[in-house]
C-alpha cells in the first residue's frame, strides 16, 4: 500500500475539514433561519456582533448568503493549489536526502532549492506536472481527471485567484489544448459549488498521492 508521509498532508486534512464543516454550518444557519416565525423574512433586519466585526442585513441577503457556496469554495480552492504546489517542494526536499534517487530534477534542486518553485512559476500545471511525473517514473494516466482534468482545475483556480468573475476565450484555448472542456461556455459568470471544488481538489489530491508515492518507492 503506498505511504503518504509529506508533512502537507495535515494540513490538507485539516483544510478537508474546515471545508465540510463550514458546508455544514452554513447549511444549519439556513434551516434555522428559515424556520423564524417571521412575517416578512425578506425584509427582517439582522445585526450580528459590534464594531468592525459587526454583520448587517435583510433577510433576504442573508440567505442569499447562506445559499451561496461560491466564496467558499474560491477560498478553498485558492487553498488546496497552493498545498498542492506545497506538495511538489516537499517531495523533492523528502528526494534529496535520498543518497541513491539520481532523478534530473532532484540533481537540479540539491543545486538550487528554488528550482521546484521556480519550475512552477514559470509554466503551467501541464509543464511542470509532466516534468515532475516524467521524474518519477510517473504519468498522467495515474491522475484523476489526467493532464486534461489538471489543467481544467488549474486554469479556474487562476481566474480566481486574479479575481476574474467570467470565462476568457484565453481560459477555453488552454483547457481545450489540453484535451478538456470546462464547464462552461466563454462570457459566462465563474460560479463554484461545493460538488465541482470537491472534485478539483481530488485531483489536486491526486496529483499529490502519486508524486509522494513516486518518491516513496525511490527510498
């Protein structure tokens, strides 16, 4: 059985949790919310809390709010990347104290400890994924989702993170260069829910277990 061991996984389990509980919490408000004997819900004035801290609102912006997964889902989204990119500079960190594993890029980043981060930097996911798994003995055909399914996760996450509300033709040129199709047409409105981002962070995940366990069978 492989064994996962980079010390990132806590903290993606940690995140795995946040996620399922804010989910839950969000979901609890609502039912509460919507159970208040009310004559006008939509138009009920809320005032949570003081200060700078204070939450405002009518009703109907509440559980508009409440509704809503999307601000969720970007935060752990954004998130779960950068655990995974996280990922790659601790496997070859775990690789270069393996006196015998001669790969390319473990040569390259006991020269340079940077080389990882700058690999990443300087390509997308398809580069720099290949690249890494290609080192390993690895490929994406042992990645949920493939090359394809990456690179479709990889480029939301992008827009995202730059604040980008609708799909680029530029977003649709490299998911469809890449053998994917995102989920949606160009000029449409970005919007996530908790069943897509569960499904970009399992292949964010899975890129993760099969790089930490290329590592592991090289020890």
């Amino acid at each position: 059985m492989p064994k996962y061991t980079l010390p990132v996984w806590d903290e993606w389990k940690k995140l795995t949790e946040f996620f399922a509980l804010s989910d839950h919490v969000f979901e609890a408000q609502a039912s509460a919310w919507s159970a208040l004997p009310l004559a006008s819900p939509a138009t009920a004035e809320l005032r949570i809390g003081d200060d700078d801290f204070k939450f405002e609102s009518k009703g109907n912006r509440y559980a508009a709010v409440l509704a809503d997964r999307h601000m969720l889902s970007t935060v752990v989204l954004l998130h779960s990347h950068g655990l995974m990119q996280t990922s790659m500079s601790e496997a070859y960190d775990e690789l270069a104290r393996i006196s015998h594993a001669n790969t390319p890029l473990r040569t390259l980043y006991i020269a340079n400890p940077e080389h990882i981060t700058n690999l990443m930097k300087n390509g997308g996911v398809e580069s720099w994924g290949t690249q890494i798994l290609q080192d390993l003995g690895r490929s994406w055909t042992q990645v949920e989702g493939g090359k394809a399914g990456m690179v479709e996760a990889a480029v939301i996450r992008n827009a995202l993170a730059h604040g980008q509300q609708y799909v680029s033709q530029t977003m649709v040129n490299r998911v469809t260069q890449s053998g994917g199709t995102l989920p949606w047409g160009v000029g449409n409105p970005i919007v996530l829910d908790v069943a897509l981002t569960k499904e970009y962070r399992h292949r964010f995940r899975s890129l993760m277990r099969v790089v930490d366990h290329g590592v592991f069978e090289l020890d």
